[in-house]
C-alpha cells in the first residue's frame, strides 16, 4: 500500500507539471508552430492533388483537422475521438477490397427494371440526360459534379464541426452511423454485387447512357480522378446498391434532427441530399433505386447506432445506481448492527460533521479544484 501511495503522489506531480508545462508561453508556441506546420502539410497535399489531376484524399482532410485541434491543444482529445472511427473505416475499405475477388454473379436487371417502374416506362436516367444533357460539359455537369463528391466531404466536415463544439454524443451518432451504414452495404455488395446505369447502357441493356460524372472530371482535367473512375482494378465498380452516395447525407441529417441542431443545419444538410441524390442519378452513376435502398439503410444504420448508445447509457446508469444503493445498504446494515443506539448517534453527528467540513472545504477550494482538473486534461494536448 505504501509503495502503492508513492507511485500515486509521483503520478500526481507528473501530471500537475505536465500540465503546468503545457500553458507555458512557450509550450503553446511550439504546439501551434506544429499545428502550422501540419497545416501547410495538409496544404501541399492538397495542391498536389490538384495539380495531378486527382480529387484531394481524405488524409489531406484528417491532417488539417489534425493540425487544428492541436492549434486548439486538442491533439490528444483528436487522437482519442477519431482513430477508432479511422480504424473502422480501414477495416471497411480492407473488406472492399476482398470483395471484388469474390466472383458472384452481378446483378443487372431488378434495379433497372424497378427504375423502369418509378419512370413509367422510362429510366430517369435516361430521360433527364435527354432533356438536360447537351453533350458537352457545363455548368449542370459542373455543379453535379461537386455534388457528387460532397456526400463524402460535407459528412466529414460536420463530424469535424460537431466534434470542435463539444456536441460528443451526436458526433458519436454521426460517425458510428456512417461506419454502421458502410458496414451495412458492403454486406449487400458482396452477398448481391449490382451494376451502376453507365455499365448497364455498356453491356447493351439500357439505352445509351453517358457516363458524365468521369466525363466531367476529364474536361475538367482531373485526367487521374477520372481514370480511377469505373476501373474495376480500383475500387468495388458493382457496389451500385444500396447507394452510399445517399445514405450518408442521411444520416447527417437524422443527427442533425435528432440532437436539435440549428435549423439552417437541417436545411443545408436536407438540400445536400437532394442535391446529390440528383447528381448520382443524372451522371448515370445510380439508379433511382439504389437511392431508395440506400436511405432505407441509412434508417437502419441510425436507429442501430442510437439503440446501442441509449442501452449503453442505461446500462452506465444502472450500475451507477446499483453501487449506490450498495453503499447505502452497507450503511444501514451497520447502523442495523449497531450494539446500542449511542453509537447510531455518533454516527450520524459524524457525518453531519464530515458532511458540514468537506462542503465548506470545497467551496473554498473550488475554483483551484475546477483549475486543477482543467490543467490535468490539457496535460494531453
């Protein structure tokens, strides 16, 4: 015990200099000069990115949220929230890759037929390129573009931005949910692998259909990000449903809505979906049923998420209780078993005693307890 005690009071002072030494003037220089350095990392890759041609990644997107929660001395708090979520989406992506060395069967007619279906007759795809589709690349094919690509970047963003402003629990929701979701789909993906329009239209089952989301990006000389796009050796290509592209925008906005976020936040969030559901169907990149599954799974991985965490906090809660509860039994029991009630009475002028000295104590030492715990989490910056 005594040993025991002495590794505690060393822990202590470790911690109490740690924590004095990261609010030095000095600390804080070097722990920003690095967030800076971080920053012009995140920068480079970024630029680089661009100038070969290639949509940014999201490990430029993690090192600038990196370097500025260590800007904030949040570093260690960033490492803690985040790396379990990185690691789960690595263990997807892994699970992405053995998929397509699965060789089932592809599935290309029950999607195509239940778009046939919403369209009465006629595949949305094919009619909305019709109509709006003027065989070159412009602002529509710009702006669809964009939206494409935000069912990745807007989520993640928002995670960052939930995080930042200490809403933990619906930061939580978020990105278990989107794992929750991924994990979900790529179930489905390996059990029944679905071709996209563009390929369906390739293999001569649908009408012609221009696959507008890699035409774009070669006009727009992103040659590289293009090049990558419906290259089966790259990535999952019959991975079509359920669409993530539309699940994820969902789950954003169930979050939104769950935890009450600003009501410009839901409305930005339910134009995005929108916005992307179009631009995946328009591009030739999903059919309209591939959306529908996917906001179903989106629904799904939601209400999982949320029922795991609402046990968990039950659970917390109920062991909270039980322990109190067992300390007021063993108090009673010992009051029970008291030889006469002379000692019920110092008993309890006991613990009036404690009780008036430690409330008394606190309140006057409050502000260095507040100060000092504060110190003891900013130790790990």
């Amino acid at each position: 015990m005594t040993a025991l005690a002495a590794a505690s009071r060393r822990l202590g002072r470790t911690l109490s200099g740690a924590a004095q030494a990261s609010e030095l003037p000095a600390a804080a220089r070097i722990r920003r000069c690095l967030a800076l350095l971080f920053g012009v990392y995140a920068s480079v890759l970024l630029i680089t990115s661009l100038s070969r041609g290639d949509i940014p990644s999201g490990a430029s997107i993690l090192v600038a949220f990196g370097a500025i929660a260590l800007y904030m001395n949040r570093g260690g708090r960033f490492l803690r929230d985040w790396l379990p979520v990185l690691v789960g989406f690595v263990a997807y992506g892994a699970a992405g890759s053995f998929a397509r060395n699965l060789k089932f069967g592809v599935h290309y007619l029950p999607q195509l037929d239940a778009d046939r279906l919403i369209g009465f007759g006629t595949l949305p795809t094919v009619w909305l390129q019709q109509h709006l589709y003027h065989g070159s690349t412009g602002p529509l094919e710009i702006a669809t573009t964009l939206l494409y690509v935000s069912h990745f970047f807007v989520p993640v963003v928002f995670a960052f931005w939930l995080w930042s402003s200490g809403r933990g629990e619906a930061f939580t929701a978020l990105m278990y949910g989107l794992l929750t979701a991924c994990v979900l789909a790529e179930t489905t993906f390996v059990v029944a692998p679905t071709a996209p329009p563009w390929m369906a239209s390739e293999h001569g089952l649908a009408p012609p259909i221009h696959h507008l989301f890699r035409d774009t990006l070669y006009d727009l000389h992103f040659s590289k990000a293009a090049e990558f796009i419906g290259n089966p050796k790259n990535y999952d290509a019959v991975a079509a449903m359920p669409s993530l592209h539309a699940a994820w925008p969902i789950v954003s906005l169930l979050v939104a809505c769950r935890y009450g976020l600003p009501r410009p936040a839901r409305l930005l969030l339910g134009a995005q979906f929108v916005g992307v559901a179009f631009a995946i169907v328009y591009t030739g990149e999903h059919y309209v049923a591939d959306a529908l599954v996917g906001v179903g799974y989106a629904v799904a991985a939601s209400w999982i998420v949320r029922r795991v965490m609402s046990r968990t906090a039950a659970r917390a809660s109920s062991e909270e209780r039980s322990r109190i509860l067992m300390r007021v039994a063993n108090a009673t029991r010992a009051v029970r078993n008291s030889e006469s009630g002379q000692t019920l009475v110092e008993y309890v002028l006991i613990l009036a005693f404690v009780s008036i000295v430690g409330i008394a104590g606190l309140t006057l030492i409050g502000g260095d307890v507040v100060g000092l715990l504060s110190q003891a989490v900013n130790a790990f910056p």
